[in-house]
C-alpha cells in the first residue's frame, strides 16, 4: 500500500501504531487514540499535558509554526503550554544564517506565548532538501483540570474560531507567491502572507475553557476543518451536522484555493479552533471571545449516530462531509512551477 503525502491513515494508526505502545504505565491518564493529539501523566497533584508535531509541509517561518503548532495542541486541552524542545533536521550546504533565523523564530514564537524553550537536537541530515522541525511541548495544570476532544456529547454546539484554511493560506501566498503573483490581487496576496501571525489558538482556547461548557476542543491541522471535524467527531464517538453557509472562509483563502483548485475544507488549517460546547454555553463563548478581539461561528452541532457526517450545502442539499485522504496543500505543493 503506498500512502499519500501526510497524515498515516487511521485505520493504519489503529492496525499497527497504537498496537506497540511498550509497557502500559498507571500514570498515563490519556493515550494514543484517533483525533487526541496529547497525552496526559499524572503525577501527584498535577497533570503532565505532551504532545509532539513536525513542520514538513512549509519552507518559511518554520521556526515560528514549530511552536505555535505544538503550543495550539495544548491549549486544546484548556492548558497554557510551557516548555519546548524541537528538534532540527537540516539539509546539506546549510549555511549559519540559516540556523540563526530558524533559532530566532522560535525565540520570538515562544517569548510571545511565555514558552521557555528547554532543549532539543539539531543536525544536518542527508537526504533532505528542506529543513524540518519536530517539536515537543508540555504543560501543566491540576490533576484532571483539562478537556480533551473525547468528551464531545450529542446535542452540543459546534464552535470554529476565525476561518478555514488559514495555516495553508500563509504557507502557499509564502512559499508559491512567484506563481500567484499577477494570478490574485496584489493586495489579497499580501494579506494572506501575513496570515501566518493568525496562527496560534492558545488565547481562544484559554478563553473558552475558562468560560465553562466546554466538552472537547481540537485544531484542524492537517486535513483542514472538514478533517478536523471528523477527527473530534473519531475521538467523541458522535456524528455531526455541519451548514456550509456558517463555514467562514476568508477572501484570500478563497482566491488562493480557486488558483490551485483545491479544497478550502481540506487545507491544513491550523489558527482555528473547533470548539464543542454545551448548548447553553454556547453564545456566552462567543461573546467572551468577540469581546477579546476573536472572531468565532457556530458552524453546527453534534449527532447521537457516530456514521453520521453530515454537511448541509447552501442550498439545503444535505451530503456527506468529506474525509481527506490527504491535506490539499499537497496537491498545491505539487504544482511547483
């Protein structure tokens, strides 16, 4: 079976991954499993939030989407993020300034979100033609403090913050801007390169914890909101209606994804959040959020029938939400003139 660009399918996660985990430990309060993208030890009065995340996909500001990426995982959990190690794997002929500016991204990404960087690794690897950053990040809260994206209910609200495709907007007006130059208005072209500052979800998901009702949240990273949705939808065991007129997708996004022809729904979207709530909770998150500057939609609720994905077309059609098999910045990637 040859697998396509990103993401290993789940039902592989399921069949190989999650069935060689080494030794099962009492401490590990949450493990591997579809859509939960941290693990949790317990150790006495606290609980240890970890995850890990590369960035494979984009060439600039790597530095900067290593820890905002990572950091976004754990503010899902409703925990501040705090400590970073990352590790860098660097092509032949890299040169010094090379290293520096990835280094100083990373400084500025984790002093802006209070994030002590702690250690990590970095080499010249053979075989790459881009750097890649993995990173590891952790936080800490009280004993059990914490919402993971398992506790989704039937009936809740379903809450997405600022618009789709916002990571692979900022990746393509970046890394592909000699191809959309003169193809989008130079305008929309120079807003999307700087959508890249849009990127973390710490606050919004801070905010919203805070605020109560919150059962699960999870950041649509590969795969987009359609994956992401599908991936809580995975974890919380719950079906879902979505109405595409609530799906905010900004201008920039649009025009980029018509250039490339690709999915907005299928771009990597990390900078939005997908918040599950309950419904009497609902507008009270969105009020606390709007009155902080954050812009969020209710795009649609959760369903007793784990089988059903439903989205709802604009004009009342209802289909089935798609599943991507891979992230559609691949596909635009691929067109690399």
């Amino acid at each position: 079976m040859r697998f396509a660009f990103g993401k290993i399918p789940p039902e592989i996660l399921e069949k190989i991954v999650f069935k060689h985990l080494g030794v099962k430990r009492k401490e590990v309060a949450v493990g591997p499993s579809l859509g939960v993208d941290c693990a949790v030890i317990d150790v006495g009065e606290s609980s240890i939030v970890v995850s890990t995340d590369p960035i494979t996909g984009a060439l600039e500001r790597i530095g900067w989407l290593a820890v905002n990426i990572n950091a976004n995982d754990i503010a899902t959990f409703g925990v501040h993020p705090s400590f970073f190690a990352s590790c860098m794997l660097l092509p032949e002929k890299t040169r010094e300034k090379t290293i520096e500016n990835l280094c100083a991204q990373m400084d500025e990404a984790a002093k802006k979100l209070e994030i002590s960087i702690i250690g990590g690794h970095c080499e010249i690897t053979p075989g790459l033609t881009h750097p890649i950053i993995v990173g590891c990040i952790v936080g800490i809260t009280k004993r059990g403090h914490y919402v993971t994206s398992r506790g989704a209910e039937p009936g809740n609200k379903l809450i997405l913050t600022k618009t789709v495709g916002i990571e692979g907007t900022a990746i393509l007006a970046n890394d592909m801007e000699a191809q959309l130059r003169g193809k989008i208005n130079d305008e929309l072209l120079s807003n999307a390169k700087s959508f890249f500052e849009s990127i973390s979800v710490v606050k919004e998901a801070l905010l919203a914890f805070e605020t109560g009702g919150v059962t699960a949240m999870h950041d649509p990273t590969e795969g987009g909101v359609a994956g992401g949705i599908h991936e809580l939808a995975d974890a919380s065991n719950v079906g879902v209606k979505i109405f595409e007129e609530k799906l905010p997708v900004a201008e920039e996004t649009l025009e980029i994804c018509r250039f490339f022809q690709i999915d907005p729904l299928q771009l990597i979207s990390s900078g939005a959040l997908l918040i599950a709530t309950k419904k009497q909770y609902a507008a009270k998150i969105l009020e606390k959020l709007r009155k902080n500057g954050i812009k969020a939609s209710i795009i649609g609720e959760t369903l007793d029938n784990p089988k059903k994905r439903i989205l709802v077309r604009k004009d009342g059609f209802e289909t089935e939400l798609v599943r991507p098999r891979s992230d559609h910045l691949w596909l635009a990637l691929g067109k690399r003139a």
